[in-house]
C-alpha cells in the first residue's frame, strides 16, 4: 500500500517503512543502541533524499530516547551533573551542525558530505569494533583474561584545569573534555542524523572513566536533548522534517525494539560486539560502493530558486 511523503515528496510502500522501523527497533533492542547510524542510511538507500531522511530520523531517534531515559532517571542510573555539563557542549555542537547542514545544502554538497561522513564513520568504528571482536574472541579461545581498565584510573585528560566533582559518578575531572564530547556528539547528530550513542558511550567510558552503572542513562539524555533540539532547528530553518515518515518509524521502531531485547538476552557480549561491528562496516562499505558506482545519468535538470 503506497503513500505519499509531504515533505520528502515521493510516494513509499507503507509495510516497507514499518519493516524498516522493526528491522532497526529489533538491532536497537538487541545491541543497546539508538540505531540512527542504520535507519538514515536505509531511508536514502530507498530514494529519499538525504536531507530529509536526516532531519526526520533525529525526529525518530528523539522520541525513541525518551522511554529509555525516563526508565534511567525512575533507577537513579543517570548522572545529572554530568548531563549538564554535556548538554551545553551538545547544544552548541547542535546549532553548528544544523547550521553546516544548511550551509551544505544551500551550496549542493550535502548529499555527498553526508555519503562521505557515513563511509569514515562507519567503516572506522565498525572495522574497530570488529578488530576488538575478533582479538576477544581468540583471547578467550587461547584461556587468556581480558585485561580490565578500572573506571577510577586517571590519564592526561584528568590532568586539566577547571575541575568539576560529579558525585554520582564518583569521578573529578575537567568541564573541557566534557564539554567537547558534547559538541562532537551534537554536532555529527544534528549532521547524519544519528544519536551517537555508539561513539558517546565508549567516549565516556574509556576516556573519561565514567562508570558503566550511569553511562547509559546519561548518554539518552544527551540524545534525547540533542536530538528533540536538532528537530526543531531543522523544521524551523530547514522545512525538512517528515512527520508522517517519523511516526511510521516510531511505531514499527516500539514492536522491533521489544523482540530485539529478548534476543539480546540470549546471545554473549563477544557475539553481540562482533555482530554489530559487522552490520556497521556493511552499512559503511555499502555506502561506499554507492559512491563509486557510475549513474546511469550524467546530467540531471532542477529548477531554480527565486532569485537564484
């Protein structure tokens, strides 16, 4: 059953966003993630424009967070002060990504900037993500235990000014590098439409040595924020959010996301490392590929804009 998208413009097949919706709800349940770095990608791959598929996934993503945050916040798993400092790093990261994104747009790059940070993204943290897969696994077939860092190790970054104590996380450590994994985190956000939680919650735990008890918690309120915020901008500035494209999603994304959390349950950490390193390098190299194939038309004719 076909409808029409209002601001993406193109007529889809209904069952085949629901099913998209479940196919990355189930990877998000399974692997603990937000999933945007899977359903932009997917969206574009079936013809709609990238613009689009990113302001309407942040949309997607936004609502997604906000259970999962809300069942953190009733545990007492979230670290507020940690929050804090990382918002005002992601609110800034945010208004710098949308404003590129407009910047892009309005000069004709942004399908290929989008196409080209997807590839280095994804293969990067995908290929790692598989390197550290396949080292565990040959670590564990060899009888050897992994070497644990402790969460209350110090490094250099630990060595900054301008401290902060965050009581919750037990840690004392400079606003700085907070602050810029905050923009980092906001600005390829607001860019690829992807919550980030995937870089964020190594980020905080192998360079900041937050505990894991709170890491989650606070990374989803950092997407949830980040992510209703680059909604917003992106629908004033930009008229690019399909509302109609976001709910379909959500829906499918609540029934994937319930079976893909059993799933998880039954399949060992070293599987479910290696399994999403995989999907991430395949969505990366697929991207790629896209690129380097030739069109089969050369030229193309857009009408211009008043003014133009």
């Amino acid at each position: 059953m076909q409808i029409f998208l209002p601001i993406a413009d193109i007529p889809v097949n209904i069952f085949l966003i629901l099913a998209m919706g479940m196919a990355v709800g189930f990877v998000s349940g399974m692997f603990g993630i937000g999933g945007g770095f899977l359903l932009t990608p997917l969206l574009i791959f079936i013809g709609i424009s990238p613009a689009v598929a990113v302001a309407s996934v942040a949309g997607h993503i936004a609502a997604s967070s906000f259970s999962g945050a809300l069942s953190y916040w009733r545990r007492r798993a979230i670290d507020p002060a940690l929050a804090l400092v990382l918002l005002i790093g992601g609110m800034l990261g945010t208004i710098a990504g949308v404003s590129l994104f407009t910047l892009l747009r309005s000069y004709g790059q942004l399908d290929l900037t989008i196409a080209l940070s997807y590839v280095v993204l994804l293969s990067g943290v995908g290929g790692a993500m598989l390197w550290e897969s396949i080292g565990a696994f040959v670590r564990a077939r060899r009888g050897e235990q992994p070497t644990l860092r402790r969460p209350g190790a110090h490094n250099w970054v630990h060595g900054l000014p301008l401290k902060l104590r965050f009581k919750k996380s037990k840690i004392y450590l400079s606003i700085f590098p907070v602050i810029a994994i905050g923009i980092f985190i906001g600005f390829v956000g607001a860019v690829l439409g992807i919550g980030g939680g995937f870089i964020l919650v190594p980020l905080l735990i192998y360079v900041l040595r937050v505990p894991t008890s709170t890491v989650i918690g606070t990374s989803m309120v950092l997407t949830l924020v980040t992510m209703t915020f680059a909604t917003l901008l992106h629908a004033v500035t930009n008229h690019l959010v399909d509302a109609v494209l976001a709910l379909i999603l959500m829906v499918g994304g609540v029934i994937g996301a319930q079976f893909g959390a059993r799933a998880g349950q039954r399949i060992s950490s070293e599987q479910l490392r290696l399994l999403l390193g995989l999907l991430i390098l395949a969505v990366g190299v697929r991207f790629a590929v896209e690129l380097t194939i030739r069109p089969t038309e050369l030229f193309t004719i857009r009408a211009l804009e008043p003014g133009a």
